[in-house]
C-alpha cells in the first residue's frame, strides 16, 4: 500500500513540475502572439490616419518599434503575473521586466516628442527667400532636441537605480550631502556648464541662428549646426569651424544675415589722379545692368581717399545674399581693372620722383625740373572692346550719393543720424541738472 502511495506522490509532483513549466510557457507565447497582433492593429490604424496626415505618418515612422517593444513587456509581465505563484525566480524576471518597462517607456516618450518636434518644424520651410523666423525655430527646436534626449536618459538611469532597494539608500545618503556635492560639481565641470547655458543662451536670445552667415576669426561661412556646448560653422571652402558656445557670447563676430540676407558689398581700387570719375562710374552701371548677379538696389562709385599719391575709388553693389555678393565683387572688379587697362590706361597707379642735385661749393646748382617715371605696364586683353564697341552711360552727379539725392538713400541715411536733436538735448540737460546737484 505504502508504495502505491509513494509512486501517486511522484507523480503528482512530476505533473506539478510539468505544469508549472508548460503553463507559463503556453502563457508567455499567448502573450507575445497578443502583443503582436495589438501592435500591428494600432499600426493599421495609424497607418489609415497618416494618408491624410503627415502627423500621423510621421508617429508611425519614429513610433512602430517602442510601441511594439512596450506591448511586448506589459504582456510579458502580465502572462508571468497570471500563470506562475510568487517565488525567487519570478521576483527576480518581474525586476528585469521592470527596468525594461522604463527604458522601453523612455523610448516611446521620446519617439513621441520628437514627432511633435518634428510637426513644429514643418510648419517654417527654410527653402523660401524670407527664411529668419524659420530658422530661429528650426534652431530652438534642434536645442531642445538635444535637452530632451538628455533629460530622458538622465530620468530613465535614475529610475532603473530606484528600483534596487540598496541604491535608494545611497540616494538618500548623497542628498543628505548635495550640497558640498553641488559645489565640487560645479567647480569640475564650470567651463562644461558654461558652455551649456552659452548653447541657451544662443539659441533662445536669437543672436544666431542655423544656416545664418557670419564671419569668426576673419573666417567667414555658415552656421551648420549648434549644439549644447559647440557651434559648427561651415567655411567656403568646406571646413569645418567647431567653436565653443562660449565664444558666440564673449568674443565679436559678424552676422551677415541677422536682419536679411541682401547686403552691400564693396570694391576698392587705387588709381592715379588721371582717373576719370565720370566715365569709371558710367562703366560701373554698365557692368551692374548686365549681371543678374545685382539686385538693382545699390550701385555706386565713389573717391574715398586722395592721398600718398593714390586715389582710392570704391564701387559699392548690392546684393540678395551673400554668396551671389561675393560673386558680383568679383564681377564688378574684374570688370573695371579691365576697363582700366583698356579705356583708361592713364589711370594706373603710377610712382612719381623728385630728386635734387646736392649743393658743390659755396654755390649750389639750381634745383632740375622733377621727371615723373613710371612703373606700370598695359597688359593686353584678349577680347578687348574697340572704341565703337563700348557703351558709354551717362550718369548724374547723383547716382554717387549713398545717402542723399535719392528716396532710397534719405532712408538708409535715416539709420546713421543719431537719436535726434531731442534726445540730445534731453541728455544735455540731464547732464547740467546732475552737474549743479554735485556743486556744494
């Protein structure tokens, strides 16, 4: 009898043993089967949505594999809760399934953000002619990018160390002592943080933005890209410029594009006294109305500088950027070199010398007649316009004026005139009213 009853025991225990492998097994496949198929439903569903929005489209790009990865841990958990008793084994896989809740958690949260990101993005196209508002966005949005990733992973490491009970003590431990903790912190990672708040700083004071043009360290390029501590700036001739944070708010530069992209641009030459103005300024606006380089905004010729046996002539033309301005610089300096040798050779630069014989005797020889002597030669032109061939335009002692003689030009002028005789006079008298009060 008694062994009958022994060999009942076994097998209870064997069938229990089976049991409870079998059923969590059938449990956990049924899970992941559901988790898939939940999945793929929400998918279509998405998917349907995203024909008519790019939203939704957007959401079922960046979302489809954290969303799958959650419904696979909740089922996970789920089934092992439903189908097994509690003991060592089972605590132990519902830890590990905890802490991949939270990463997979953290990655929905952050798929999610950035779809909403990526919504504010699309609403400011970069690829129009007035673009700033555009990329002061696409500039912010590129920050807080980069915060929100960094916040996310930051909560997630805290979360996972919360859920190991000898972490919260030592948690506890270090914010009984944040303090001294904070200052050592500070004073290691100052010139990091400093960096950080200067990444802010840019991108929210609005100084520069993404693809504004400036000029740093007499390099001048385009800003490709700004992070939390660095700043990439793209050169002309496609280097890269990684600067600081820090040295877009402590250092001067140049923003070419902070208001607009057109802009002025200059070419500065110096020609012998024998130059004629009129005529130079006539080729100016000939050459200017046969480019489509010049924005017919600005297009001038002026004498800067009359001095050290040189006259100095700046043309001055506009243009809408400063890539097409940089071209029409080099057009417009070609251009009149060319003219120079060709119509007015009289007008190279010229070095003149006057000698004196020095004085024999007690009599001294009358001073020669100075002879000027040159040292410049007509190189030939291949090409060169005959007389009859060059169009002469006639221009008015006004198309030299940058801020007179035009409508245009008494607005530009209106930029440089100071705060007004008011202001002026206000300050004058705030200045005398302080003066008599230090008076005893």
């Amino acid at each position: 009898m008694l062994p009958l009853l022994l060999a009942g025991a076994t097998d209870a225990s064997v069938a229990d043993g089976v049991q409870g492998f079998v059923v969590p097994t059938i449990a956990l496949l049924a899970a992941v089967v559901i988790a898939y198929l939940t999945a793929t439903l929400l998918s279509a569903l998405v998917n349907r949505a995203a024909r008519k929005s790019a939203v939704a489209a957007d959401l079922t790009r960046r979302s489809r594999r954290p969303v799958r990865a959650v419904l696979l841990v909740v089922a996970v958990w789920v089934a092992l809760r439903l189908s097994t008793d509690p003991a060592d084994w089972t605590r132990t896989a519902e830890h590990v399934l905890l802490i991949a809740l939270i990463v997979t958690g953290a990655w929905l949260i952050g798929s999610l953000a950035f779809v909403l990101e990526d919504a504010a993005l699309q609403r400011y196209r970069i690829d129009v002619a007035d673009n700033r508002h555009a990329r002061r966005v696409r500039t912010q949005v590129q920050v807080l990018r980069r915060i929100t990733v960094a916040v996310l992973v930051v909560c997630a490491i805290a979360a996972i160390l919360l859920t190991f009970p000898s972490a919260r003590t030592l948690g506890a431990s270090l914010l009984a002592s944040a303090g001294l903790l904070s200052i050592v912190a500070g004073l290691a990672a100052q010139s990091t943080l400093a960096n950080v708040f200067a990444g802010l700083q840019l991108a929210f004071t609005d100084a520069i933005r993404v693809d504004d043009v400036v000029v740093v360290d007499d390099q001048w390029g385009r800003i490709e890209e700004i992070t939390l501590t660095y700043v990439v700036v793209h050169i002309w001739d496609d280097r890269r410029l990684i600067l600081p944070s820090t040295f877009f708010t402590t250092t001067p530069f140049e923003n070419w594009t902070r208001r607009a992209a057109d802009l002025l641009g200059t070419v500065e030459l110096d020609v012998d006294w024998e130059v004629p103005v009129e005529a130079m300024r006539g080729e100016l606006t000939r050459l200017l109305q046969d480019t489509d380089l010049w924005d017919r905004r600005v297009g001038i010729l002026q004498v800067t500088d009359a001095v050290g046996g040189f006259v100095r002539v700046r043309a001055l033309a506009s243009a809408v950027d400063a890539p097409t301005l940089f071209d029409l610089r080099c057009y417009v300096r070609e251009g009149l070199v060319g003219w120079l040798q060709r119509e007015a050779p009289q007008s190279l630069p010229k070095t003149r010398w006057e000698g004196t014989t020095p004085p024999t005797g007690r009599r001294a020889r009358p001073e020669t007649a100075p002879t000027p002597t040159t040292s410049t030669s007509v190189l030939p032109v291949p090409g060169a316009w005959s007389a009859d061939e060059t169009q002469t335009i006639r221009t008015g002692g006004q198309d030299s004026r940058l801020f007179t003689g035009s409508i245009e030009a008494l607005e530009r002028s209106r930029s440089f005139s100071g705060p007004g005789q008011d202001v002026i006079a206000e300050r004058e008298q705030s200045a005398e009213d302080h003066g008599e009060g230090r008076q005893p």
